[in-house]
C-alpha cells in the first residue's frame, strides 16, 4: 500500500502553483501564429445589434465587427481625434446637389456569412422603419438619420440618398456610429432580436460565443476587405472590479483593460510591461443652471457662477493636468468651423460684481450631481463650491441618485456631459441644447430666441462663411444666457501591454483594424 | 389517513404562506423600483433626446398608469410571462435563468466548503472546550466573519493574482476561477456554522442523556460524535436554511468583484439600470428559494428528530 509521505506531500505542493497558473488555452493551440488579444472592460453591450448599442460600451465592441460606408479617420491627427473623411465600404462619394448624395461602393467586400456586400445591403440598413420614421424599431436613430428621405439602389454598387432638406453633415453621419452596414438577408431571416445575438457584419472579427454580461469572444475574419487582421481572436471580457482589471493586465491575463481612473496612472506607469494610454475625449462635462430655479433664474448669478470656476485648478488636481479645458463648445475637430481665439473665462472679481449687480444677499445655492455617475464628479463638485464660498456664494453639494433626482422640483445647479456626435456645432452643441434639448424642452433654458434662430439657420445654410458665421452666433448667444457652466473634456485611461501597438481615439470607437493593431515579438 | 390528513393540511398551510410571502415580494419590488425615479432616465444615456425617450417609453408600456402596469405584471406572472427585459430585448425570465447554473454552482461549492469546515471546527472546540484548540478555532470563525467580503476578495486578488500570480484574478472560464470566490464567499458562512456547531454541541453535552451515556461508560469520542452530534445538528440545519438564500444574496458583492457571471452580478447590474422585469424576477426567484429551502428545513426536523415526526402525528388526531 502506497502511502502519502511528507515529500510526496511537498511535491505535490510545489506543483499546484504551476498547474493552478497553467494556461489552459495550450490545448486549443492552433498552426496559427497569430496572438489573441483579450480586453478587459467594465460592461458588456447586452446585445450586438450595431446601432442599438449607441455607447462607449457598446461601440468598442462592434466597432470590430461592422464597417461604415465612409470612415472618419480618428487616427489622421495626434490627438486622436482627426475628422477627415475617407473611403471605406464606399469608394467614393459626390454630391449632386445639397439634398442628394450619390455613393460607390467598393466590390467584392464579403460579409462574414459569405455574401457579397450590395447596394442592396445599403438600403436595407437605412430604410424607413429601421433607423428613421415616426416609431422606428431603432429610435435613436432618428438623431442621426431623421433627415433622410430616400435611400435608393442605383445599381448593384451604387446608391444614392436624398435628405428632406439641405443636409450638409450627411457624409459625417454616413461615417457615425449609428451607420453601420448590416446583412439584408441574414437580418431579414432572424429580425432584429436575433440579429442583435447573431449579428452578420464586415468588420475584421466575427462572432464566435456572446455570454450575456460575462464575455463577447470575436474570431477573425480572413476575408477581411483591408486585410488579415492582427490577432486570431479578441476576447471582450465583463471584469466590473477595478482592482481586478489592473491585477489582471499586470498579472498578463489581460492584454488591455478600459475605464482607468487617473489616479492609477502612476500604479501602471510604475510596472515593467504595461502602461497607461489616454486620450481626451470628444465630450465636455458641465453644470447646468436651471432657469426654473431659485436664483439661477437671473442670468448674472448664473455668470458669476460660471466666472467664478477656476477649470485649471480642478484640470491639474483631479486629471493629473491631462484634462483638456475647450475653447467653449468649440473644438479643434471641427476643422474649417472652429472658432480661433475663444476661452472659457475665470474671473472672481467680475462674478463678485455681477453678485453686487444682481442683488444677491447669501441665499443657498445647491449643487446636485451623482457621486460616480461621471468620473471625478463629487470631487469636482466639492472643489467648486469651495471656489463659488470664495466669491461669497453660499454653496453646498446635495448628493443624488440619478437623473430624476437631480431634476426635481427646486433644482439650480446640476450636471451632464455632452458628446461631440459629428464634428460639427449642429452633431453637438445644437443636439444637446437645440429646441429639441431637454432643456430646452422642459423650460431649463427659455432664453434662446437668439440661440435657436441662428441654430436653425445654420441648418439650411451649405456656405461655409456664412455657417462658420452662423456658429459664432449660436456660441455668444450660449455663452452669454450661460445655461451651463463647461468644465473640462474628460480622459479616457486605458491601460495596455507594451508589445500591444494600439492607439486610442477620441470617440468610444475601439480600433483593432488590421492599420492599427499590431504585437511586438516578444523577447 | 387522519395522518395523511394532517400532513396535506400542514402543506397547504405552508404553500398558501409561501403564496402570500412571494406576493409581498413583489408588491415591494415593484413600488420601491418606480418609487426610485423614472426608469428610462437610468437605461438611457444622459443626451437622448425627449422624443426617443417618449418612444421607449411607449414600447415598454411605461405610459400606463402605476395600477394598470401592476395589475398587468400580476396577470402575466399568473400566466407563466416575467415580461421582457428592457436592456437585453428578451424574455426576462430566459435573461434569469442563464445566470443561475453559475449562481449554484458557486453557491453550492461554497456552501459545502462552509459545511466541510465549520462543522468540523465547531466539533473540535467542543472536543477542547476552554482550552487554547478552542479559542484558536473560535478566533478563526470570528476573523472569518467579521472581515467584510468586499475587503477580503480585494485582499486575495492583490496577494495571490498580483504578488504571488498563482490564480487568475476574476472571470469564469477556468475551475481556478472557483477558489477565491469560494472562499470568500465560504468564509463568513463557515465561521459562523463553526459557532452554531459549537453552541449546541456545549449546550446538548450538559443534557441528562449525555450524564447517562457517560455513566453508562460510554467514551467520550463516540458520546460526542454519536450522541451529542445528531442532537446538535437541528439548529445547524435550521441555519443553514438560511444560509442558501444568503449565498445568493452575499453573492451580489462577491460575483461583482471576480466577475462570476451569477444571478448576484445579473442583480447589481438590472437595479443600476432600472431593467425593472429582471430585477423584478430576480427577487420572486431568490423569495421562491428561501420559501422552499425553509419548508425543507421543516421536512428535515422530521427526519433528524423523531419527536417532530410524533408531534407532527399528533396534530393529526
């Protein structure tokens, strides 16, 4: 009888280690020499229908299995925010006239069913019912494609869209990403809930295996239009914990997490085979001052208010300075509309005056915000009132739970954060405070006659001049009403392998196309 | 008969119990989640515009009144529909009951590993009552339970993913994935059953029939483990009861932070997004369980105790 010794004992203890760390995956070893590439995030989109799936959570996932027609090249400027068009599934482009748009597209793109990409594919993805309509099966999509009135096939690689009006953003919303290109005769046979579990794009990766909140595992697809892509699958992995992303990717489990918050910068940049990546997002956080408010309905308290935020400080305390404070709702993306030479002023004694002016007396102003709903809001918001005490504003912070809460009855001073949709005031600034704005449309903001006159000329006007012109308006008029205060464009922090050569965007897109990801042989 | 008698009255009893417990369930669930605040401002995005919000609105009838969307919940639970999940456009009961393999297969692994290590405890501080193995096993069970769970899987993530690489860190793909949950999943439960054991087993020894055992010469080992165990094992049993929904619901902060796809991970996320029918069956099936593992813990007393089985007799004559 054989029976277990103390060295047999230890044996086995030395040896439980290596098998406990022993990477299973060797069994499913394949002749391809591709590495995998595994990402850590902190939420899974529930589904896979593209333009359903309208988040940061959701873009960096179908971002690799879908194309647009047109791409916008993010990667064109360092700061990762370039706003170039080029071509994509379409070959070209031309205007025939401001409400009509003929578009080529590019032959022999296969989707990952094996079907050859058509116009045919085109018109079904923008068709009345789906993405625009009165109650379409995809409601957002009417921000983005309520403006189309007819996507027909010219031919088998040729389609033109008209607009109900003058829309000059149309290319821009083409490379969105609500545009993404879906199977007809896949989605026709499965409808929208089984496309959104099976979905049939021609993105570089396919669908392998969707567990509901636990993982997303992508395959990649060789018949790829621009080529192999760089890892033979991409695995999105639900790790909610933050602590358990960062052991993860330090550990080598994880070749890239998401959702970093600026204070584990220097934990990452400490370690010998990781890093931080960042780069400052298309999106601003903000106050909001409501109108219907006690107090915050005089335009001067809501400038004092405004005046009063010294946004360096709060850029160097709470975003290691890596924050970015814009130039108003006016960004570099923009290209030909940005406004040169604007800044957000800071300027105590100026609120103190306009305080004298308005006849404030010390009456309490309350800031709600949610304590994580943006990141670094309650420290912000704290930071704040203690700058707003500093030019005689009685101020606290009232902490909410969602939304509705921070909404309610007697609000003055909340927040939000408004996402550059198109690069363009009229796919950002008009769609977050336009008169189809919440706050527009719940009395927040009623002082906008200048505001909404120069938005909707703005909407018909195709000259260049006289849009930039137009913009300009729109801006002094918001700058001026002050129905918010801008802070800053927040960071998104990822933090990633070195031998991962990936960049990130500005947008939420997650860019593992075959032109931006690559592995470096390792040692 | 008169038995059998008994018996079924003493079920309809307790079914009729469970009915109205799990319709109390349900009525707080429902009123508590809309008296927190409009759905639809959680599920969508802080920028979507009025008029898409009003769609959804509409299309997850959210429009009707608090009444008739009660009314109407209560008449498709009654029909078998748990309705459908705003998040993951499916039937929310389907949305459910993918996550509850992993819920009991955690729970079970952890709730065994508790029983394997705190019955045994409890005994042994019994065996060397007031002595240093007692105090040793009871500060165990103390530091066992009062570390919070959320400290403690933090703590072994830093210590055997980070410092020591020897477990992956959080997922579910791989049976090490297991062994930090379990423990920290298991470790409050077994503490807590190795001072239940101990109670009663201290409290069982001072009965008459253990002086007896032991003047009849019985020795103590198998007076402890033969005698004074079964004895002690009802209360044990009870707790445990208990501890079946508890694994459950401790399981919220455990399979949030190691990522175990479980009905506790699908709970956290359903209440942050206000996917009112998921959470809404998550707590009928978490009440069902506990209405269940209860009514088994009272078929249990009958077969550990034969008192119960005659005192269960008795009410049917």
């Amino acid at each position: 009888m054989t029976l277990l010794n103390r060295r047999h004992f230890m044996q086995g203890a030395v040896a439980v280690p290596l098998v406990l760390n022993t990477d299973f995956a060797f069994a499913q070893a394949s002749a391809d020499k591709r590495p995998p590439l595994v990402v850590a995030v902190a939420g899974l989109p529930a589904t896979l229908e593209p333009a359903r799936e309208l988040s940061n959570v959701g873009t960096r996932v179908t971002y690799s299995m879908f194309d647009t027609l047109i791409r916008r090249d993010f990667l064109g400027t360092p700061d990762g925010g370039g706003s170039e068009l080029k071509p994509h599934l379409a070959t070209s482009w031309e205007r025939k006239s401001p409400k009509e748009l003929i578009v080529t597209l590019r032959p022999g793109v296969k989707f990952h069913n094996g079907d050859e990409m058509t116009a045919d594919d085109v018109v079904y993805t923008f068709r009345d019912g789906r993405l625009r309509g009165a109650k379409p099966e995809i409601p957002e999509g009417r921000a983005y494609f309520g403006t189309l009135d007819t996507v027909e096939a010219i031919d088998k690689y040729t389609v033109r869209f008209t607009t109900k009006a003058p829309d000059v953003l149309l290319e821009q919303r083409l490379a969105s990403w609500a545009s993404w290109i879906v199977n007809k005769r896949h989605y026709e046979s499965v409808g929208i809930d089984g496309f959104s579990r099976a979905p049939v794009g021609t993105g570089p990766y396919k669908l392998a295996r969707m567990v509901a909140n636990d993982f997303i595992a992508l395959d990649a697809f060789d018949d790829y239009w621009m080529g192999k892509p760089s890892a033979r699958s991409v695995t999105f992995r639900a790790i909610p914990e933050l602590a358990a992303r960062v052991a993860g990717l330090i550990s080598g489990e994880y070749d890239l997490i998401t959702n970093i918050p600026p204070d584990q910068i220097s934990l990452l940049e400490g370690q010998k085979d990781v890093e931080a990546r960042s780069v400052v997002l298309a999106n601003v956080h903000l106050l909001t001052f409501d109108e219907l408010g006690p107090l915050t309905k005089d335009k001067r308290i809501r400038q004092a208010l405004s005046l009063s935020i010294d946004r360096r400080k709060l850029v160097d305390t709470l975003w290691l300075g890596k924050a970015v404070i814009p130039d108003s709702h006016n960004y570099p993306e923009y290209g030909q509309m940005f406004l040169e030479g604007r800044k957000i002023a800071f300027d105590p004694a100026k609120a103190r005056a306009l305080l004298k002016e308005a006849g404030y007396a010390g009456e309490p102003v309350v800031y709600r915000t949610m304590p994580n709903y943006y990141t670094n809001a309650l420290d912000a918001a704290q930071i704040i009132v203690e700058m707003w005490k500093e030019v005689g504003i009685n101020a606290s912070v009232q902490v909410v739970e969602n939304f509705n809460q921070m909404r309610a009855a007697g609000q003055q001073v909340g927040n939000n954060s408004n996402s550059t949709r198109l690069p363009d005031p009229l796919g950002a600034l008009w769609v977050s405070w336009g008169p189809d704005s919440e706050f527009q449309k719940k009395k927040n903001w009623t002082t906008t006659t200048a505001f909404n006159e120069a938005g909707r000329a703005l909407e018909a006007e195709t000259d260049p001049a006289k849009r930039k012109e137009l913009f300009k308006t729109m801006l002094d008029a918001w700058d001026d009403e002050a129905p918010g205060a801008i802070l800053y464009r927040p960071l998104e922090i990822y933090g990633v392998k070195k031998s991962v050569k990936w960049r990130p965007t500005t947008f939420y897109f997650m860019d593992l196309r075959p032109d931006n990801l690559r592995f470096d042989q390792l040692p | 008969m008169s038995r059998l008698k008994g018996f079924l009255w003493f079920l309809a009893l307790r079914l009729a119990r469970a009915t109205a417990t799990l319709a109390i369930c349900v009525t707080i669930v429902f009123v508590v989640l809309r008296s927190a605040g409009d759905p639809l401002a959680s599920l969508l995005p802080d920028d979507t515009p009025p008029d898409v919000v009003e769609i959804y609105r509409e299309r997850f009838g959210l429009d009707q009144s608090i009444w008739q969307q009660y009314l109407g919940y209560l008449q498709s639970v009654a029909h078998g529909d748990f309705g459908r999940s705003f998040v993951h456009h499916r039937d929310a009961l389907a949305v459910v009951w993918e996550r509850v393999p992993a819920t009991l297969e955690l729970g079970g692994l952890a709730l065994i590993a508790a029983v394997l290590i705190g019955v045994p405890l409890g005994v042994l501080a019994t065996f060397g009552r007031n002595t240093w193995v007692d105090r040793a096993a009871m500060s165990a069970a103390v530091f066992g339970y009062s570390l919070p769970n959320f400290f403690l899987a933090i703590l072994l993530i830093l210590w055997l993913s980070l410092s020591l690489r020897l477990l992956p860190s959080a997922g579910s793909d791989l049976p090490q994935h297991l062994i930090m949950p379990i423990i920290v999943l298991g470790a409050p439960a077994a503490a807590k059953i190795a001072r239940f054991t101990r109670t009663s087993m201290v409290e069982v020894i001072g009965q008459p029939f253990m002086r007896a055992a032991a003047a009849k010469g019985v020795p103590t080992r198998p007076r402890l483990i033969g005698h004074a165990f079964p004895n002690a094992a009802i209360p044990v049993v009870t707790f445990l009861g208990f501890e079946i929904g508890a694994m459950i619901g401790g399981g919220v902060v455990t399979e949030t932070i190691f990522a175990w796809p479980g009905l506790g991970r699908l709970l956290v996320q359903a209440v942050g997004q206000r996917d009112l029918a998921v959470v809404q069956t998550i707590v009928l099936m978490i009440a069902a369980t506990m209405v269940c593992a209860n009514l088994l813990v009272d078929l249990a007393y009958g077969w550990l105790d034969p008192r119960v089985r005659v005192g269960l007799r008795g009410t049917g004559k």
